[in-house]
C-alpha cells in the first residue's frame, strides 16, 4: 500500500497518547485517525435529521462557542439550547444527539468554516 508522509506537531497529551499505545508511532497514528474518521462519518448521518438553514445556525453557534475545543462537546447540549431556545423542535432534536454525534456536529461545523 502507498502511503503519503507528513511532518505533524502534537499536543503533549496526544503524543502522550499515542506513546502509551506502543509500536511504530506513524502506525499508530495512522490506524487511529482510520478509526476517528470512520466513527465521524457512521456519528455524521445523524446530521441529515436537519435542515441547511438548521444546520447553519447550529454550526455558527458551535464555532463561537467552542473553539475548537474537543472538551467543550459536553456543554455543547447546553449552550446549544441557551443560543436556540427560540426554536424548540430543533432544540428538541440536538438534545437526542450521543456524544459522538455532537462531535461529529463539530467537525462538521469546524470543516464548514475553514
């Protein structure tokens, strides 16, 4: 199989992570962002549940609020329903979302916006 190599710079934790697992680092990145990118598009299909106009005014609260900040995904419910209250149905519907599901909200809204 051809590969395609990069330099990349982690977060201590995350190399920390990736240390703990052991073997060959690139192999353990690479398995684990297969998997990530895996679990985000399966956790994704929930975002057919809304609208474009839905999913705009959710993505435009999630970059304001989060950050980027993958901890920040469980106040998401809240902070979501704080900025939407207006719109119950649609409040209604992010609070069934798992937490997989809201990361992969996140991504989503985060991809939009680069």
């Amino acid at each position: 199989m051809t590969v395609q190599k990069f330099s990349i710079s982690l977060q201590p934790a995350v190399a920390a992570a990736v240390a703990s697992r052991g073997g060959n680092r690139s192999t353990v990145i690479s398995r684990d962002l297969a998997r990530y990118y895996y679990l985000l598009a399966q956790a994704g299909k929930c975002l057919s549940h809304f609208s474009d106009d839905e999913l705009g005014k959710i993505y435009a609260v999630i970059i304001a609020a989060t950050n980027g900040d993958p901890a920040s995904v469980k106040f998401l419910p809240a902070i979501l329903k704080h900025e939407l209250s207006a719109d119950g149905d649609l409040v209604s519907r992010i609070g069934w979302l798992n937490e997989l599901e809201l990361f992969a909200m996140m991504d989503a809204a985060e991809t939009r916006s680069e």
